[in-house]
C-alpha cells in the first residue's frame, strides 16, 4: 500500500524563498503570508493523506459501474467528496460573490497538486467542475452566472467538458454535434460526445455539461462551433430542479487508469442547451477552459510523479539488495539498501530533480496567470500562453517516466498490482493524451506561440534568463560552473533551435513541425534549468542568511546541481535532431511505411 | 481490435541480404536458403496471426484463474498449445534426439518474434519450458535428459524457473529455500518463490519445476546455492506420472499487463527435488537459462513494439483529422490522414527505426550464439555474452518506449482498453524488468562484461566498427554522409564512455557505476547504428543490382538516414552524463533525499 506526504515544506520553500509571493505587486498577494499559506497547505495536506490518498487503491480497483443507466463512483467517494465540500475546497480561487474564496491562483495550484497526486480520479470530479465554472465565468452572461456559479464553486453540482466525438477530438471543425434554435432563445442539441470525463456520477444532484456544438445554418468547420450550456437537470427559474433533460450515458469506458473517473460517452437528444457567449464563438470560450486545464494537466504529470517517487524513496531505503561496492554501509544486516547503489541514486535523483523543479516551474506559472488576471499584465499573459504547452507537454511527459522509473526500483514488485506502483504509471499516462495530445501542444507551441504578438514572449523569455545570469553570475564560482554555465548553453541551444526553425520553416514549415516536439523537451529542461537556477541562488541565501535547516538547502543546492549535470545536457541532442530537418522525417511515402 | 501482420519479408532482407546466413560459415546454416527459411517463417506466421493473435486480447480481458489450487487458462489458450505442439513449433532448435528439429538458433528467433509479437503472455508456456530444457540440456544428468527432454521439448510437459523470494530478487545469495538430502540420493526442497511465469496451468501434464535452492550445511550466500529438478508430478521409472509432489500455487498475482501467463506463488513443502550438475554449482546452471532468457526478453521488447507499431501505422493512415500544413492530401475527403502530420510521422518514424534496427541486432546476436554454440567459436561467445545486456537492456527499455508512441497515436483511443494499445504498453513493461532489472543489465554490461577476458570483447567490438566503416566508407558520397559519419561519431561517443570508466573507475567504482545506465544505452545506440548502416549498404547492393522491389530498399535506406539522423545523436548527451561522474549522483544522505 503506498504511502503520501503532502510536500508542503517543498512548496513553501518555492512559494517564500525562491517566488516571494507575499512580495509580490499582485492583487491578493500580501496575503500570502508564510503563516497563511503554510495553514492552508497543512490543512490541504491532511485532507490529500488522510482523506484522498486511501481512496487511491479502491478507485483502481473498483472502477466506476453503469448500471441501468446510472453512473456510481467507487465506495468511499460520496463521503470523502462531502468533506472536500465541507471544508471549502472546492472554490479557492472562485470569487467570492459566488461563494469562493478568492485565493490567488497560485495557492490553489499548490492545493491541487497534494489533492491530485493523492488521488488523480477523484479531484478530476471537482476539477472539471472548476474548468466549466471558468469558462462560464469568464464567458456566461449574468443570469447564467448567477444560476449556475454559486452551486458549481460549491460543487452542489459538478461540470464537465464536451469536446471530442467518435470521429473527431484535435480537429474539432469535423464535428456533427447540431444545435437547433428554439422560439425561447434555448437550442436543441443532438449528438455524441466521447471520453466525457466525469460525465455521470452519483456525487452530485445536478450535472452542468459544457457541450461544443454547431448552430443548424451556420459557418462550416471551427467556425461555427458555439458553447452550450446543457444541465443534466434543467434548473427552474426559482433556483430548484426540475425535468430531467434529454442528455444520458451511452457507456463507460473501460480504460488503463484513472479507474475512479468516470469517462462516459454522453448522447445529446434534443437536450436543451443554452448558448454561452456569442454564436459561433464557442471555441473562444473553450480555450479559456482548455488553458486553465492545459496547466491543470501538466500539474498531474508533476503529482503522479511526486507520488510516485515518494514511494520509491522509502522503498529503495527499506529493501535491503546487495552491498554497496565501496563497502558496506548496513554491515550487520544481510544485504544494504537499495539506495547505496549507484544506478538506483541515478533513478532517484532523476526523480527528485524533475519533481522540485517542475513544483517551481508550475508555481511560478501560477503566478504569471495571477499576474495576467489580477493585475491585467499583458506580458504575464503572453509569457504564460507560450508556457502553457510546455508546462503541459513537457511535465506529463516527463512525468509519466518518473512513474515508470519509480515503478522500475520495485523490480518485479513493481509490475504486480498490491504495490501500488503500476497505478501511478497507468493513471499518469492519460496527461500525456487528454486536454490536447503532447504532439499538439507541440505544434500549439511551435505553430502558434512562438510567432504570437511578433515573437516578442519568447523573445521577452530569452531575456528573462540572460538577465537572470546576468545579475547572478560573478558571485561564486562554484554557482556559477553548476548552474549559470549549463543554463546559458541549454538557453543557446534553445535560440539556436528557435533560429533554425524562422530561417528553414520559411522555405518548409516542415522543417519547423518535424523538430517541434523536441522544441518542447528544450523548451522544458531550458524552464526546469532557469528555475534550479533559482532555486539554487535562493538556498544560498538561506545559508548565507543563517538557515537553520542547513540539510535542507544543501541537498536542494545538490538536487539543482544533479539536475544541471544530467538532465541539461538533453538541449544538445534535442537541437541535433531538430537541425537535421524534415529531410529524413518526411522522405517515406505514406505507402512505403 | 489490433492486427498483426508477421513481418517474414523483413526478417528475410535480414537472414539473407544482411546476414547471409546462408553462406555463413556455421554447421546447419547452409540449408538456411531463402526458399525454407521463407517457408517456416510463412508458416510460422501463419500461426501468430490466426492462432496466437486472436486470443492476446482474450488473455488480457480474462486473465488467468485460481480455483480450489488449480490454475485455469484464458478460453482458447488450451486449444492454440495443442496446436502448437502438434505444428512442432515447441522445439525448433532442440536436438533432434529429444524430439527437436535441430533448427539453427536464428531461425527459433525469427519465428519467437512472430509469436511474442502475436501473443506474450501465451508464448511465455512454451518460453519458460524452453529455458529450462536448455539448462536440463546443458548441465543434467543423461538419465535427467532421457526423463525430461523429450517431453520438455514437445511440451507435452512444461518447465518453469524458480528464483526469486519475497525479500530477495537480484541478490540471490540472501535465498532462504533449503535442500536436504535425502538417503535415496534427492532432496527435500522447502521454501516459498515469488513471481513464477507460467508456475501451474491446465496446458501440460505435468510441470518441471527448476528450483533454487540452498542444501543445509553447504556454503553461505551466493557459493551455497544448488539448482535442483521439482516436478509437480513425480516421474516413476517407466516415465509414467506418479504421485503428485509436495509443491503447490500460493496464489496468482494480479499484475499490470502479461494477464493471459499465470505469475504463481510456488510453495515447496519438503518438495522431492533431483540436483542438476553439481552441489552449490547452481548459479552456473542457472546462467545458461538466463542468458538465453535475457535475449528472449530483448526480443519482446522488439516484438512488442512491432505490433504495437503495425497498428499506430493503421491508425494513422486511417483517421482523418487536420490538414497537411503545405497543402491537403485528401482534398476530396473532410480532412487528412494523421500520417501527413510531421509530428506523427517523427513517432511513427522513431517506432519503425527502431524496430527494423532492433530486428536485425536481435538475428545477427542469434547467428553469434549459434557460431558460438555450433563452431565452438570463443570469439563469438565473448561478444554475445558481452552484448546480451544490451540486448536485453536497452532493447526492452525502447520497445517500452514505442509502445507508448503508439499508442500515442491513437490520442484518447489509445487509452481505451477497447482498442488494444493499452495492453502493448502494460504487457511491454514487464521486459524491463524479469530477467534482470535493467539497472541489473547495466551493472552486468559495466561491471562485469567490459572487463570480461582483458576487455578483449569490448576491443573487438571497437574493432569490428571500424573495419566495417574502413571498408565501407568512400564509394559513396551520400552513404558515408548519412550513415558512415554518424556511426563514427556514436563509436566515438561510446569508446570515450569507456575510457571514462576506466580512468575514472579506478579511483572510484563509482565513476563508472553511475554511468552504467547511459552506457548501456549509448552501446545500443551504437549497435542499431551498426545494424543501419548494414542495412542500407545490402539494400543499396540490391538496388545496384536491379532488385525489382526498389521502393522497399529505398525505404530501408530512408528509414536508416532517419535513425542515423534523429536517434543516433542521443549517444552525445549519454557521453556528457557519464562524464559528469558519480559526484551529483552520491552527493546525498539517504536521509537527506
């Protein structure tokens, strides 16, 4: 049975030492006090230990069940989704007119990753619920909000998204689902939605479908998808329920992981839906979902991996295999741990370094949507829009094989289910798919943000780190030969990738799409790099400063070194391959494979 | 539901066109001639396709069961080893005297990849029997070979290997099962082992258990481990089954993937067990079955990522979604196929590059061991034993890795059981890690291998690339370009990894331990490197020749430009984290992770 410690110390390391967030010139800020942010981040961590994480097995197992059209969560969930209710977890960052708290974002990221990596089939029930309340929020006229916030950042009722059909899911201008107005000013939409996640359960008495469809009579492709509002209940006009709408489950799908979710295929009938936003301008509204979410995602790639990797740890501490070559370092015991040796360090720091530094990376991309939000920051927004497909590509990725490599220090217990372990890899694998598969964040990235406003965000992201050595080299040799050299050739190699793609994608934009995925892994180890570097600087200054928990910052200061050493040095090969081209990428016909 | 299409008209360009077999010097390769390797690899496929591949869903679904102490198989398993047994596909290169064909070890592997390839979990029956025939073959007794082989080799009888124990897997020296003579000459065996592949079925009628075991009074840990024969059923003299013996199913364990072969609990309780070969000699014994297990793993990975390969390549001819970015493909239909998309064809390439390179490494490994096993040749047995690691290492490791790229493909289908790429994946995940943790095969290949008989081994590797590149290079501008340089470079990469260790290990074992894992990986790198660099100079012979298929040896050419390109420059940044050394690695107390 695995085990989860909620990192808080972690997290309240990045948020004070390394981001300064109570510092900071953003509404809401000052609040973030380490007193206030370390009670919240107890308080959440108990609830991931003592009340999600024991539900992690039992969703596995178990699954969800349709039965005579009804969707049932595994036991346990009812109860535990109450407490999260009870204790006001729901709505963090929600405003509060509509019963949030109005937190800033940041503090909720850190929330979300102890209540994910506890249980990632669990929180995605709130999660969504999140997601659609966004989209309504930021989109939804003022009776909709009003009818539909305050039960959605409660999760009296819960949200899901409709996007994908059975024949289409990234290119969503092939969709069918129809919508027809009505004398009203409601539509009748028809149609099926596939891989809904969340789409039926028994944890809430309404459910409000975020559905994607096409108005009868307008533009063809992903021109004339609009966003409805489809409630599984319609709501009368005094707040209460009234008939059941025509929206029902078709299936569950039986899938690899996240067994506790349920994933439904959902058949529209005529349901009523209600536009959100202006005809037409559907996905408008559904990126400002598909972004939050985008974050969110790559936010598990870090969770699965952060439990993951915890259970490793006290494996590799407690097996006792062989002796250490160097000598014996459990010399009355049978054999030594596990961690004495040398490949299985290896395995673990890649672990460690990944999870500290994707925490700081994630955190730090929670501020930038606080500083976009909150105080209308342009720049913010633009540099956290060109992050958001690295965030999500490159952490899932990267995280699904910290689950795997975490599973491979068990050995054969590891591929055996009582362990545990081969959850966290099948539950991880879903991130790497769902909310835009990583080959389209990639072309997102590659396609879209590096040319967006004139290729002025990443050139804004080039300067942030010169700037950032800059200032911080000079001061200590050995800081410098660690963490600012390796940064400064990993962010070379990343212009010199980014040069490549305006001279050649001009002649052959394949030139440019064949390298974008391994743009996005510079792009991330580049990010990790700029955020060891200042995770590095921070815990310097600790000690300089006196810190007490001398242990703490010297083994950061090590983790950030092992990061810079092993994992950096992937910019190179990534940049080879891109400037090799699209030569080799596309020379098959398609006939020939 | 997957197809699987047994790729013969490849592993024919490997035996005949790269490999010559044929023409090779070894006794039984001259009857090798394409017209009957054609033949048993037609047939063979035949049966991996319309017997084995239907029922690898089936196994997966079902799994096995454990009622009242008897295992039951998935419907359908029993039927297809019946077929198997009398296709005479059981003991294609056991000697003819106990019933075997006598058949070179390349062709056993040819055919073994079909079947892995159609059906894991099946093929693991007659695998495991394999296995320990092959150690009964090479260290029993005549009288145990007149007794066992026959049966083994027809599978009327199966073998399982009996290892591991709940606290020790790789460090066997800590084994606690015991042995006690008894006057009549056997032993009583007691103890319990773990993770049994193929441990009790309702396939064969009997099941010849080689069991590891300690005999009470001999030598501790490692030097006191004796290999002994535990039948299930007892063989009374005139080879009939006698009464059934004192060893029975703990339990089956429930695991991520590989669910159609039954992993049992054995308990042994004063079990009569026959010694093979000589007391505390049992580690010897058992090395024969695992170096022949450890290339049969390698191969799985190949096999794995084939089939999973075949599909994703369906897929992504077959689903239309975006558009080529230079202009459509399919103007008339409502989108394009994946496949004009870059980014999948980069998945798609990486997947077939590497299992057309993996193809030829695992066959040219097989003609070594069948030179070394046939021709008495020392040579060949030194480099086999030098690159098994690799093989099974970096072989499984990948083919792991393409599974998830194809399944990366099929975006949210791939994460539905219903479409099949789960379970490649989840069934792939096992080769990492039986036989040897690949962390184990690194240390093997480190540790043990590249010092083996003066480093001779490792030198003639270097040796043998060179040669090759020697008489290679300069009749062809473009061939050394694409795949001449590159090779140079890896080997290059991979002999200054070596010098590395030997000039930093010396200092510390460390230096070199630490690194083991790139090595491993670097060297595979190389060898596929090699293996492509082959290929294309037999398929560029051909076309020179006027080979009437020039769009199949183009395409071999094209597809080994990509692997030289986009893979091979991985060996770098392996280089640059080896010679990093062991300082980041160490540089943590266990109680400071």
């Amino acid at each position: 049975m695995p085990v989860y410690n909620a990192p808080t110390k972690d997290m309240n390391f990045v948020l004070h030492d390394v981001l300064k967030v109570s510092e900071a010139d953003i509404p809401g800020y000052s609040e973030l006090e380490p007193e206030f942010t370390g009670a919240v981040l107890e308080e959440a961590g108990k609830v991931a230990t003592n009340v999600l994480h024991p539900l992690n097995a039992v969703g596995d197992t178990e699954g969800c069940r349709f039965e005579n059209g009804v969707v049932y969560t595994p036991t346990g969930f009812k109860e535990a989704f109450e407490q999260m209710k009870e204790g006001g977890w729901t709505g963090l960052d929600m405003p509060e007119e509509y019963g949030g708290q109005n937190m800033p974002y940041v503090l909720g990221t850190a929330v979300g990753e102890m209540f994910s990596a506890a249980n990632q089939a669990f929180v995605m029930y709130q999660g969504l619920t999140h997601g659609a309340a966004s989209a309504i929020l930021a989109h939804g006229g003022e009776e909709q909000k009003n009818t539909y916030l305050p039960k959605m950042v409660s999760c009296e009722w819960t949200g899901t998204m409709n996007l994908t059909e059975p024949h289409c899911g990234t290119d969503l201008g092939l969709m069918r689902t129809k919508a027809e107005p009505q004398s009203d000013g409601s539509y009748k939409i028809t149609g099926q939605k596939i891989f809904i996640s969340s789409g039926d359960h028994d944890l809430a008495d309404n459910i409000i479908h975020l559905v994607l469809g096409k108005i009868v009579g307008g533009p063809e492709g992903i021109k004339g998808v609009s966003l409805f509002i489809v409630p599984k209940f319609l709501v009368k006009e005094d707040g209460s329920l009234g008939e059941r709408n025509a929206v029902s489950v078709g299936k569950i799908e039986e899938k690899m992981g996240i067994h506790g979710n349920s994933t439904c295929v959902m058949n529209y009938d005529g349901a009523t839906g209600y536009l959100i936003g202006e005809e037409h301008k559907g996905m408008r509204a559904m990126f400002t979902m598909m972004n939050e979410a985008r974050l969110g995602v790559g936010m598990q790639g870090l969770s699965q991996a952060e439990a993951a990797y915890q259970n490793a740890l006290e494996y590799a501490k407690d097996r006792l295999q062989g002796r250490d070559v160097t000598g014996p370092k459990n010399p009355d015991g049978p054999a030594d741990p596990l961690i004495v040796h040398p490949d299985i360090r290896r395995n673990l720091m890649d672990q460690k370094s990944f999870t500290e530094g994707a925490r700081a990376f994630i955190l730090w991309g929670a501020t930038l949507i606080d500083q976009a939000h909150r105080s209308g920051d342009a720049d913010a927004d633009g540099l956290i829009s060109l992050l958001t497909p690295v965030i999500k590509g490159f952490l899932t990725d990267q995280g699904y094989d910290m689950t795997v490599q975490a599973q491979q220090v068990y050995g054969g217990h590891g591929y055996i289910e009582e362990w545990g372990m081969s959850q966290y890899t099948r539950d991880a694998r879903i991130a790497m798919i769902y909310e835009g598969a990583n080959g389209v964040q990639a072309l997102d990235l590659v396609g879209r943000k590096l040319a967006q406003d004139g290729g002025k965000h990443v050139m804004a992201f080039f300067e942030m780190v010169k700037s950032f050595c800059k200032e911080n080299a000079g001061q200590d040799e050995a800081y410098d030969k660690a963490f600012i050299e390796p940064l400064k050739a990993a962010s070379k190699d990343l212009q010199a990738a980014g040069m490549y793609f305006m001279q050649n994608g001009m002649k052959n934009p394949n030139n440019a799409l064949a390298g974008s995925y391994d743009f996005m892994h510079m792009f991330g180890h580049v990010c990790l790099g700029l955020m060891w570097a200042r995770m590095a600087k921070a815990a310097a200054s600790q000690l300089a400063a006196g810190a007490t928990d001398a242990a703490f910052y010297e083994t950061k200061i090590n983790t950030g070194r092992y990061y810079m050493a092993r994992r950096l040095p992937a910019t190179a090969m990534h940049l080879a391959r891109i400037q090799s081209g699209a030569d080799t990428v596309m020379a098959l016909d398609a006939a020939n494979f």
